[in-house]
C-alpha cells in the first residue's frame, strides 16, 4: 500500500470507537437474549466481528500491528431472518461416505437381489439387471443398498455395508407455509437459505482432532 492510499491516524481511531460501541451492543443483546436463538444476538455477533476486522486492517495498514482477535471466517452462517414462529420447517441432511470395502459392498448388494430380484431391479433402475450385475458393479450396488434401506439405518450400519462415514450436517430451516406436494422434487436443494437456518448439528472428525480423545463431541447448534 502505497503512502499516499494508507488510513490516517484517525480513521484507525475512529475503527476502534467503533468496536467498543459493538462491544457494548454486543453484550447489550446477550444480557437482554429471549433465547438461545436470538436473532438480535447473532446480529450483534456479526456486527462486533465486521467492526473488529475493519479495525484489524487498518492498525496493520497504518502501524503494521496486529489484534488478537480472530475474525471468525466467511462459511459461518449468517443471522438469522426466519419468521418468529415458522409454521413449517424443512430438514436437510448430507452425510458422506467413502467405499472402503467394495467387495463387502457387492455382497450385501448380491444378497439383497438373490432374496427379492424385484425390489433390487426397481431400486437399481428399470435399465439395469439389478439381480446379474451387482454383484460386479458398485455404482448398481449403490442403488440396491439405497432403495433397500433408509438413510438412518445405512448411517448406523455403514460399516457392514463397506462403507467409511465421512463429514455430515444436518440444517433445520424454517419455512412460512408447507410446499405443495411435488414443488420442490426437480430441484431439492436450490430454495436452501442459510438465513433461515433455526439450528444445525455437524459431525466430523475435524472436531475429534480438535476435541481430543477424551473430549465428548456434541451437536452444533448454528455453529459459527
């Protein structure tokens, strides 16, 4: 930055009034809290941490001096802006998976087909033998493990199917009306609003590592 384009003495002063008058609404929200979702406390949260960034950058700027605030990073979600009392809500869950253990996966597949070769060929698809070829495909493996089970009990049994749990979230979103039925199918996932995220609980072992071994893991509320 050249001399000519770096803040003056006031501008920094100025960024530090302002992180004291977000400091004091800040903590003017917590005291005041109608709950442990309160959306002026999350609003309060992200104003304190905008005011300290603008703050952070022009010290280092000016005085190349550093604050030890750390900036909480842009994939927290934002405040919440949901109706008061939604009417209607939406769940929606990702889990991964790696396959670990194809062969193992072929052969809960295989077997699934050999006891109902209707079920697994409605599950694999209307295009695929589902009975002659899982036992050498994984991806129509896939199918038939999928339409057999339901997610819950694929996730509580992941590792006799040959597979390895990878990171899994799950956002409860407000909604103001319920959808009609079939309005959202073709698209699922493009009306999510992370606005209007109530709570959301994450599992990864980004949190053991950082937890310890002796730590318990437990669900994130609107983690940020």
């Amino acid at each position: 930055m050249s001399d000519a384009a770096q803040p003056s003495a006031a501008e920094v002063r100025a960024a530090a009034e302002a992180v004291k008058a977000a400091l004091d609404r800040h903590l003017d929200a917590v005291e005041r809290r109608s709950g442990q979702d309160d959306p002026a406390v999350y609003a309060a949260f992200d104003e304190l941490a905008a005011a300290a960034e603008v703050y952070d950058e022009l010290l280092y700027d000016t005085y190349d001096e550093v604050t030890p605030f750390e900036i909480p990073g842009s994939d927290a979600l934002p405040a919440y802006a949901g109706p008061e009392d939604p009417s209607a809500l939406s769940v929606l869950i990702r889990r991964d998976y790696t396959v670990a253990e194809p062969q193992r996966l072929l052969h809960q597949a295989q077997r699934i087909a050999d006891l109902d070769p209707d079920a697994a060929d409605e599950a694999a698809g209307p295009s695929v033998d589902a009975a002659a070829v899982v036992g050498s495909s994984v991806h129509a493996a896939l199918g038939v493990l999928f339409g057999e089970f339901e997610p819950d009990e694929i996730a509580s049994r992941h590792k006799e199917f040959g597979l390895e749990e990878g990171d899994s979230t799950l956002w409860v979103a407000a909604a103001d009306e319920p959808a009609e039925p079939g309005e959202w199918l073709s698209a699922p996932f493009d009306q999510a609003d992370p606005q209007r995220v109530v709570c959301r609980f994450d599992v990864s072992a980004v949190f053991d590592e950082e937890l310890g071994d002796d730590d318990l893991l437990e669900p994130l509320d609107r983690e940020r």
